[in-house]
C-alpha cells in the first residue's frame, strides 16, 4: 500500500487567507489532485460547511435545486463546482443579499470561468486563485519568487543545484502529490495513466458535449508529441481522424481541464498576436513523460526528446511562480520569419520582458544566445534580462542584461 502524499506548505494559501478577509466569494482552480481540498480544508474555518459534488447525492441536489441548496447554507466549501455550474448562479443570488466575506470557498477542477455568463454574473463578488500541481519550490520549502526575482534583477545563487541524473529524475516525477509520494517510476507511470484515463472518462463530461469520448486519448498523445511546438489544427486533427476545428475544440477541453496551455507569441505591436500561431505546452512533466512513454533510461538516451520534456518543466515551474508572484506576469514565447527563437517570454504589467531559454546539456555556447539577442534588439528598453537554464552548476554573466544559469536556480535550493 502507498503511503498518503506528504502535506507541503502551499505558496498560495496566504493569498487564499486574504482573500477569505474581504470577498464573498473565493475560487481556487486547477486541475484534479493538484490538493485543492487538503488546502480549503487547512485554510478555511474548521466549523465551515464541507460538500464535494463528488458524491453523487449532493450532486443531485445541485443539479435539481441549485437555489435551494445555497439557500441553506450560510457559509460553505464547495468542492468541484464545475459539476453544477447552475450553482454559481445561485451563490450570486445569496450574496447579492449577504455580502459578508468569506462567504463560499469554492474549488473547481476545470475552468469554470470559461463557462458561459459566468464570469459576467460573479465579477466583482468572485476572486479566482489557481492551484497547479507541487513546484519545485514547494517540494524543497523555498518561498523564492523567480519571476519577482527576475525582474528585480536579481538571479539566485546556489548552494547544491540539482544537475544530471537528479534533474532528470525531478522532471519525470512532475508535481502531483500523489505521484511525487510513489518510489518508483513504474509506480508513478501506473498513477498517472490511471488519472488521464479518469479525466477523460468522467470529467470531460461536465465541460464538453463530446460524441466520440475515444478519440481523446489518442489525441491528447498526439498533442503530446507536439508540446512545445506551434500547433497546426488540421495537422495534428488529421492524425486521429479529425478535422481543424473538431481538434482546436478538443484543446480548449484539455486547457480548461488544465493538462496543457495555448502560449501567445509575444510581438511588440500587440495586435499582431492575434494572427501568430500559438504552441502547445503541457503543465506537467510528469504526466507528459507518461504519454510520451519517456523514462529515466530513454532520457539519458534521447537528450532531444528529454530536451521537450525539460521545455514543459521550467514553462509549468515558471506558471506556478506566476500564481503566487507580487505581480501580475503572462508568459508568451518569441519566434519570427528569420527562426529566431525565445522558449518563455515573461511580460509584466509594464511591458518590460524577461526572456528564458532552457538547455538540457551542461554548457552553453554563442550559438545558444541568437534569439535572446535577437529579442533584445527588439524590445529594446523592456528588456530586462536573458536567461539561459541550462544543465549546470554555475551562475555566469555572458554579456549585457544576458545570464546562463542552473535549472534549479528557479527554486533557489
């Protein structure tokens, strides 16, 4: 029998707790068994009312009388309310008469706020934090910010980075608490495949009319093979028998259940995103190794298929920094005409830009900076740093504004 999953400290709970202090409504999102219960039930009231639209009586209730159900309760924890979205409608009712704070914690395992009139109905009333699976920094009980970090101007200096074997290791293992608790491989392997299957099976359901449910699996591994890379609908449909816009509506199903993002290119003229192909990026590198079927001894091996892996780790670390960062950060990628290519562009509320490349071998050479330089030339002033993470132990200026530094510099270890 395995273990339960060890309880870490969560970088967003003090954010949950302030929010409780002064809004109704309080939402924490992200995908299923990223801890999203063990959290609402540490930070809230113990006396606080606990239902979880996991059981299918209170499911019931929800879907039969949503109004009526709200209206017994006076403060509340609902779990996995994407189940019964009509339920959102009902808690504006209640707090529209009730404005006391605190009022309805909330989590959801799919983007509720993607829903139709939802977003509309609780502005004001609703703040929405997210929860994606452990980060490296909460696994090692670092309370570094990279990105505020960054922007300061300031990289972390390191007493042990993780290099080698040992990064290899923490990127195949992911962040999901239960596969992180599992001691081997294998047994990780075995968790995460049951948990695709499971949300394909059940939880597509409560955000999707989907006819044929087994067409997904084979499409999420063909989206797979593909992260990091610019998405082509009518490519990557073809694959498993779907046309474009059949395919571009199964990958706004896998971004609302939180398996992968869409990732914006950044220009400087902000109305030319919108004719820029986006690319793929799963969250987790754990569950992407699976799908890919990469292991430890394939990734020593198949340093460019590890190379994509490693891409989807730091992009899911750097997303996790962004939920629990002082400021507010989108993060984009660089790519023009010429194949000039930046991994993660990190954008601040002020436009100014840090750029990241990330390298899965153990030194870096000139070649490694074209597209920073590149992006630096362009952004002029906004640029503030270049990064380059690479496979290393050392923390070395390689020009102007532009830095190498260790993978696991991004939790400060």
């Amino acid at each position: 029998m395995n273990a339960p999953p060890l309880l870490y400290s969560r970088l967003v709970e003090a954010r949950v707790a302030e929010a409780l202090t002064d809004t109704p409504v309080v939402l924490i999102a992200g995908p299923r068994q990223a801890g999203k219960t063990t959290l609402v039930r540490q930070t809230a009231d113990p006396g606080l009312r606990y239902l979880t639209l996991d059981d299918e009586l209170t499911l019931l209730a929800a879907r039969e009388d949503p109004v009526g159900m709200i209206r017994s309760l006076d403060k509340a924890i609902i779990d996995e309310i994407q189940r019964a979205p009509p339920l959102l409608l009902a808690i504006k009712k209640s707090v529209d008469e009730d404005r006391r704070p605190g009022r309805f914690l909330l989590t959801g395992s799919a983007n509720s706020m993607a829903l139709p009139s939802v977003a509309d109905s609780l502005a004001g009333r609703m703040e929405t934090l997210t929860l994606l699976p452990l980060s490296q920094s909460e696994l090692h009980g670092s309370t570094l910010n990279w990105l505020d970090n960054a922007f300061a101007g300031h990289l972390p200096k390191l007493s042990t980075p993780l290099v080698g074997e040992a990064l290899v290791e923490a990127v195949l293992r992911g962040g999901y608490p239960e596969a992180v608790s599992r001691a081997t491989a294998r047994r990780r392997t075995a968790w995460a495949r049951q948990y695709i299957d499971a949300i394909i099976q059940r939880d597509v359901r409560d955000v999707a009319s989907i006819d044929r449910i087994d067409q997904l699996p084979r499409f999420l591994r063909a989206l797979a093979q593909v992260s990091g890379q610019m998405c082509n609908y009518t490519q990557l449909g073809g694959q498993v028998g779907l046309d474009h816009k059949t395919a571009a509506r199964y990958v706004s199903v896998f971004e609302q259940m939180y398996l992968l993002k869409r990732v914006e290119v950044w220009a400087r003229n902000r109305l030319n995103r919108v004719v820029k192909t986006p690319k793929l990026q799963f969250i987790d590198s754990g569950l992407l190794s699976t799908l890919i079927d990469l292991t430890p001894a394939t990734a020593v091996q198949g340093r460019s298929r590890f190379g994509h892996v490693l891409e989807t780790f730091v992009y899911g670390e750097l997303l996790k920094h962004a939920t629990s960062a002082e400021s507010d950060y989108q993060l984009l990628y660089y790519r023009d005409h010429d194949q000039f290519e930046v991994d993660v562009v990190i954008e601040n509320a002020a436009g100014q830009l840090v750029g990241v490349e990330i390298k899965a071998a153990a030194s870096v050479g000139a070649n490694d900076l074209r597209g920073l330089k590149r992006l630096a030339s362009i952004a002029g002033d906004q640029f503030k740093l270049g990064v380059i993470l690479y496979d290393g132990t050392e923390t070395l200026p390689l020009g102007e504004r532009l830095w190498a530094a260790p993978i696991s510099s991004l939790w400060g270890q």
